[in-house]
C-alpha cells in the first residue's frame, strides 16, 4: 500500500545507471502487472503515482498520508495470507505468459524491436530485463530468482554499470550537492537577479528563476523585446496548465516576479546579474559598464557567453574578481546543465556564490577554467567538426547521421550545426581569427561552413534552409544537394569507423582540456558531456571512455587514425604519459 502524498512517485529507476531491479523485481512485477506493463517501467525507468500504480495493479491499495501505518498494522492483524499468489497452485500470470500465448510472443517481439529503436544495443540492461522477464515468466518463480540472479551478476561485471553508476549517480550527486565549492564563504540565496537581453536565452533564465520565487527584471534595449521575452514564460506557464503541472495562480504568482524593462535604473538592488545579449565584445562591453554604474557593490556579475574567454570580458568590469561566467545552454527551462567559468581574476567567494545560484535554480553545476570556448562549446565543436570533414571526405550524409545516432548522440552532427545555426559558428571563427591573428589554425571542416554561410546562404533550422530542409508542417530531412556539393566517395567506410571517428574526436578534445587545465576534475568532463551536449551515457562520458578503452589502446588507435585522417587525431603528451605509466583518469 502507498500513502496518497502529493508529489510522491513509484517505479523502478535502475536501468538508468546501467542496472535493473535485482533482489525478485524482474520477476515479482511481472506476476503483478503482467509482462508488458512490468518492461515498460522497468526499461524505461517511468515513475507513476500510487494511483496510476494501484490502476495498473502494482500496488493493492492507496490510504491517506496520515494513515499508512494504522491501515498497514490493520492488514497485518486481520488480512495477510501467507502464500504469495505465484506460489498458489493454479496461478496465471496477468496478461498471460509461454512460448504458445500470442500476446506474450507479441510483447517480446514489439518490445525487442522497440529496443533496438532507443538503444541500438549500446546498453546491456534492457536486454537483460527482457531476458529475465521472458524466461522468468516461464519457470516457477524460484528457478527465475536465478535467472536474474545471475543476469544481474554479468551487469555488475559490465562496464556499463560501473561507467553509467559513476557519471550519472555518484558524480552528478555530488555536482549537484555543490562537492567542488569553495570552502568558508556564506550561502548566497539570490532574491534579486538581473537578466540583461531578453532573446531565447534571457527568456529562458527569467523563466528558470521566477520559477523558484526569484524576483526577475528582464532587460533589453526596448521595452517591447523585453515584453516579448517574458512573454516566453507566460507560454511555458500555459503550457504547464494545460498538462496540470500548475494552476492559474501560481502561474500567476511566478509571472508577477518578472518585470521586463529598458532603463538599467531597474537592477539597483539586484544581488546577480547575467549578461545574455549577442556575442559580441563590444556590446558586453558596453552594457557591463552601463550595469555596473547602478548595481550594489557586492553585487556578482556573470556573462552567458559560449565561446568568448571570461577573463578578456572581464577588462570592462571595474570589478573583475566579481566576474564570471555562466553558461547555459539551449532551451534554458529543459537543459539540466550550467558550466560555470572562472576568469583568471575570479575569486572564489564569486564562485562559491555563483554555485549557489545554479544549485538554487535545480540545475547541475560543473567548474572550468577560462579559455576560448571554455570545454563545452569547443567539444560540441569538435562534434560538428568531424560530421563536416566527413563531407569533404565524401562519406554520405545519411551515414554521417545515422552512425552518430547508432552511436548513441542524441542527434547526428550535421543536424546539430543546423540547431546552433551555421552562421552562429560561421561569426564565432571569425571573430577567433580576428583574436588569433597568425597563431589561427583552421579546422578540418572549415571550408563546410564558408560555403553554407558565404555561398549557399543556407544558416540552419531558424531559417529553414541549411543541412536539412524544414518543410512547414512537415518533417526534417537532409537537403537532397549534399552530394551535389560533396560527391560520395566510391568506397563508404564501415559504420563502426563513422562512430569511432564522431566519439574519439570528442574525447581527444576532452582529453586535451584536461591537459590545458581548463578542467581540473575528469568528473566535470564527463557530466558536462553528457548532460550538456548529450554524450552517450553507456559511456560514462568521454575520459570513461577513454579508461574503458585502456589509454594504451586509445593512444595506439588514434595514432593510426592520425595517419588516416589527419594530425586533430593525434593524442595528447598527457594521454602519451598516461599510456606509458599505465594511469587512468580514474583511480
């Protein structure tokens, strides 16, 4: 029985860290539920309330919160029947169950078919799920204790597991508790924050914050683009509404808390200002000072930038020890992650504060050092960077694409750079070439982009025309003149190498923020990865991999694929000394 609190769940999450519900629950949720209901909770991870679990069978009885344990001691003294149903002679599993019952035959083909779909077999859990609750279901419950017993064992022994429970339980945990922040300073509660430029991502933060009870002033050089900003929010509320997430009051509470605005006279007293407007140094520039004339003192300043170093943005504050950066990333109100970025000048009360603030707004924190690109935009970069050299490189888009996802990306790397938009990436080179000067070095994929941005005057999603067309009410699909523009090579490489090359180009440049110290922790790597930009979980994050490879191998590996496709495969002197030594990133 489960008491009816408000907010409390059910369900069986281990197949999120690589694992499933040993101990009999492959085998007593199935004889409850039935086959089909039981592997979609425990291979999706769902959660239900008590009274979807008690519809579905699971549970036997919701009671009120106060009185669970009375109505418990009530059942023990007057209901209980020794003998559990599957051990009662006659029992039939819900749903039904064996080789010669059409709807359990039905069950495991979908199921097997549909799994294959989500994971292309990256993740030993849900086969092993499914093959404990096939077998299980046809032996008495004893011998399918087992079953699972020993399917559960080979999970264990898996890498997986230990790579999914490390990145997704323990290091995020311990993100999430703040494991990394400076000792000695108090807790800042922001009660105030200040969001200068109401585009997507100013909209999004007001959003984030108001709905925590922040009171939010929204600005941007008209009233009407910051009007238009929280309107952003007012969608997002109505939305919630509309699925019963919310109620019109609250939705109303939480849009009283932002007030949008044109004149800087409006952030006095607000304790944190994020800075979202163009990436340009010259308007940061401009409203950093503009900002400072009128905010507290003790005020924390933080820019949103992706790309531009915190520490040169930091020249137009008057107090750069009090700058930092916050990066979050696109759309505000679903992404978990924000990387925060400590300027050379950056004090740690500043970044303990600036911790707080994302622990506040529920979202997980990891910390770099300050560097062009920070770790996040430049290994998202390199993503992308590697699905256009395959361009040049004549492998056809389709595999391009299709490899990434059989990879386990969330979305191929051409599609990718059509959601950050090609003239974005197109305008962050530029002004990098313009910083650099001489000490420049294109990219292998460069020339993709000149030609998108320059020539074709295709620049992504947002205008409907880039690597994909979007029809209007339609779906996506790859612009048919790709190949056109970059003829199909007359040997296609084997889908195996398409992944290797997308995740080894990602790890490389994990690998080499490490050894550059823009990060410090191999946990900020891998949690940043993947909650940031969607690195396989199977993994672990890109230096798990890395570990799970066995540096030596990766190090070898890449030297061939060096000689192959180019010196951006060459490994780095720390990995060359962490093969040598026989080091890990994890001890």
């Amino acid at each position: 029985m489960a008491a009816d609190v408000p907010g409390s769940s059910l369900g069986l999450p281990e197949v999120l860290v690589g694992l499933f519900p040993g101990g009999g629950g492959t085998q007593r949720l199935p004889r409850l539920a039935g086959a089909r209901e039981a592997l979609q909770l425990m291979m999706q991870g769902t959660h239900l309330k008590p009274q979807q679990a008690l519809e579905k069978g699971i549970i036997h009885k919701v009671v009120p919160a106060g009185e669970l344990l009375a109505e418990a001691k009530r059942w023990l003294l007057e209901s209980p029947d020794p003998e559990q149903p599957w051990d009662k002679k006659g029992f039939k599993v819900p749903g039904g169950a064996g080789q010669f019952d059409p709807r359990f035959i039905e069950t495991f083909m979908v199921g097997a078919s549909l799994m294959q779909k989500e994971t292309f077999h990256n993740y030993p859990a849900p086969q092993a799920i499914m093959s404990c609750v096939y077998e299980g279901l046809q032996v008495p419950i004893d011998a399918g204790l087992r079953i699972e017993q020993r399917y559960f064992t080979k999970l264990l022994l898996d890498p997986v597991a230990r790579n999914m429970i490390r990145t997704v339980f323990v290091n995020k945990g311990a993100a999430d508790k703040l494991a990394r922040r400076p000792k000695g300073y108090d807790k800042l509660q922001v009660k105030k924050l200040g969001v200068l430029g109401a585009g997507m991502m100013g909209a999004g933060l007001a959003y984030v914050a108001a709905l925590v009870g922040i009171e939010v002033v929204l600005l941007d050089r008209e009233l009407k683009f910051a009007e238009k900003g929280k309107a952003y929010s007012e969608s997002l509320l109505a939305n919630r509404i509309k699925k019963g997430r919310t109620t019109q009051e609250k939705a109303a509470a939480v849009l009283s808390l932002i007030k949008p605005t044109a004149d800087y006279a409006d952030l006095a007293n607000c304790d944190l200002i994020i800075e979202a407007v163009f990436e340009n140094r010259e308007i940061k520039a401009d409203v950093t000072r503009k900002t400072e004339a009128v905010i507290p003192a003790t005020a924390i300043y933080a820019s949103n930038t992706s790309t531009l170093p915190i520490t040169g943005l930091a020249e137009a504050s008057s107090r750069p020890a009090q700058f930092i950066g916050l990066h979050f990333f696109s759309p505000v109100d679903r992404m978990p992650l924000v990387e925060i970025i400590r300027g050379k000048l950056t004090s740690d009360e500043t970044l303990a504060k600036a911790m707080d603030f994302v622990q506040q707004i529920k979202k997980t924190p990891i910390v770099v050092n300050d560097s062009r690109g920070f770790y996040t935009s430049r290994f998202c970069g390199a993503y992308i960077n590697e699905g256009t050299t395959m361009l040049l490189d004549g492998v056809t888009p389709a595999l391009i694409e299709n490899g990434a996802r059989m990879a386990g990306m969330p979305v191929g790397p051409l599609a990718l750079l059509d959601e950050v938009s090609i003239d974005l990436s197109y305008h962050i080179r530029e002004q990098t070439k313009k910083d650099l000067g001489s000490a420049y070095k294109a990219a292998s994929g460069d020339e993709v982009i000149t030609l998108f941005f320059e020539k074709l005057e295709r620049v992504g999603k947002k205008s409907g025309r880039g690597m994909y067309e979007y029809p209007e009410g339609g779906k996506k699909f790859l612009w048919p003149d790709l190949t056109r523009h970059f003829p199909a090579a007359a040997e296609q490489p084997p889908v195996e190498e398409v992944k290797k090359r997308l995740l080894y180009a990602q790890a490389l440049d994990a690998a080499q923020c490490m050894e550059q110290k823009v990060l410090t922790d191999p946990a900020d790597g891998d949690v940043g990865a993947m909650l940031g930009l969607g690195f396989p979980p199977y993994t672990g994050g890109p230096l798990s991999l890395i570990d799970t490879i066995g540096t030596a191998k990766f190090v070898e590996e890449c030297d061939q694929m060096a000689a192959k496709y180019g010196p951006r495969f060459t490994p780095p002197k720390l990995l060359r000394d962490m093969a040598a030594k026989g080091e890990r990133f994890y001890k």
